[in-house]
C-alpha cells in the first residue's frame, strides 16, 4: 500500500536545451513527415516533452522506487500536456516534478506526477501531467 503522506513530495529539478536534431530523431520515430518540422522555427509535436523528462535527467523510476514501487508492477496510464506558451528549438527548459496525487480504487494505486516547466527566461511553459498505476 502506498503511503498517501507522499503527496506533495517535490523533487530536484532537471533541465534540457531542445535540440534540432533530437527533434528530426523523434519526428522519424513517430513517422510525422510534416513539413513545419523541416522550417527554420519548427514547432515542436505535441508529446515532444517526453524527450525532456527521459533526456533531461528526471529519473521516474528511481522516484517509485523511493515510494517502494517495484517497475514491473507499474501501468503508464495517461499522460497529458498543456502548453502555457511556445517552446523553441534552442530553448532549455527546467522542470520540477511533484507527486500531486496519490489514491487507491479497488485494488489499484494511482500515482499523479505533475512536472511544471519554465524556459531559460523563467517564464512558465508547460505543464506535465502523468498518472501511473501501480498494480500489487
């Protein structure tokens, strides 16, 4: 049973620089050959921040296992982004991930993470939600 005096834990932030070439990689491996991607300003395809969470050094494992989660025992549920303003190639952004919920439904736990990320200038961006369940 998870410990629901988790909620609220804040972890360290993490930062990554949006590259053009980490794009063309994530664009080839979704199979979006959309022409804006190849512009001088792209925008980024709307679950390009998973790339910033796995390449910027978050490390969601490790933070389940602080809750004595085992991985194999965990479900990706859903995941959800809200753009608060435009992110840009060369950009990099800094983001602080936080347990904002954690509750029970039959015999399954739910972990919600938020991350909430600013820009270089400080200015906040995005908003990184993602639920996970952990089956026993």
């Amino acid at each position: 049973m998870l410990d629901p005096s988790h909620k609220g834990r804040v972890y360290p932030p993490f930062s990554y620089t949006i590259e053009r070439n980490k794009l063309r990689e994530f664009v080839l491996a979704i199979d979006d050959d959309d022409p804006a991607y190849q512009t001088d300003d792209p925008p980024l395809p709307p679950t390009f921040p998973t790339v910033f969470t796995f390449w910027g050094g978050m490390n969601p494992e490790a933070y389940l296992r602080e809750l004595g989660v085992d991985f194999v025992n965990v479900l990706h549920s859903e995941q959800e982004y809200e753009y608060l303003a435009p992110i840009h190639i060369g950009d990099t952004v800094t983001g602080q991930t936080r347990i904002a919920d954690i509750y029970a439904r039959g015999e399954l736990e739910f972990i919600e993470l938020l991350t909430e990320y600013t820009n270089q200038h400080g200015t906040p961006v995005l908003r990184d939600r993602a639920t996970i369940i952990v089956r026993h």
